[in-house]
C-alpha cells in the first residue's frame, strides 16, 4: 500500500444533553473520570494528528476549550439547538 502525504484529521464530539460537565459523569464513574478521560484522549489524537477538531455545545466547548485548553486545532459548536432523542446521540 502506498503511504500518503495527506494530512492527518481527527474528530471528536460531543453532546452536553444541556447537563453540567462538572456534576454529571456521562456514563463514568463520576465527572472526575470522564474529563480525564479528555483530557488523555485529545493529547493522545493530538500526538498523532496534524489536526484534531471538536464538534460539540457552548457547555462542552466552555470545559473542553475554556477551562481544560485542550489541543484542538478547530472546535465547532453546532450542538446547542440539536434536536435529538437522546437514546440516538449514544450512553448517556
């Protein structure tokens, strides 16, 4: 197989549901876990990639980009009026 010189671009996303990343643990331990748990992902992806890009809502890009200045090269809010049942986004 012959190799590219394509940049690479990682995604990620993530729906907030309108619940605080500081008192919910989307499906962890606790909240503690799951920011963590971002926290070693981005830097892992970011290692990795030319460009890692966050697709989320205002709460998840006010924590993951405000507050923990995680390494995205791009961040996308489009999720703040997602119209979608719950049980389709993923564990919540």
């Amino acid at each position: 197989m012959k190799a590219t010189n394509y940049p690479h671009r990682f995604v990620q996303s993530f729906w907030t549901i309108n619940r605080s990343m500081l008192e919910h643990g989307f499906g962890w331990l606790n909240p503690e876990c799951h920011l963590m748990s971002w926290v070693l992902s981005a830097h892992s992806l970011r290692a990795n990639a030319d460009e890692l890009v966050l697709y989320t809502d205002s709460e998840g890009a006010r924590i993951l980009v405000d507050t923990l200045h995680l390494p995205y090269t791009d961040v996308v809010v489009c999720y703040d009026e997602l119209n979608c049942p719950q049980a389709h986004w993923g564990i919540h």
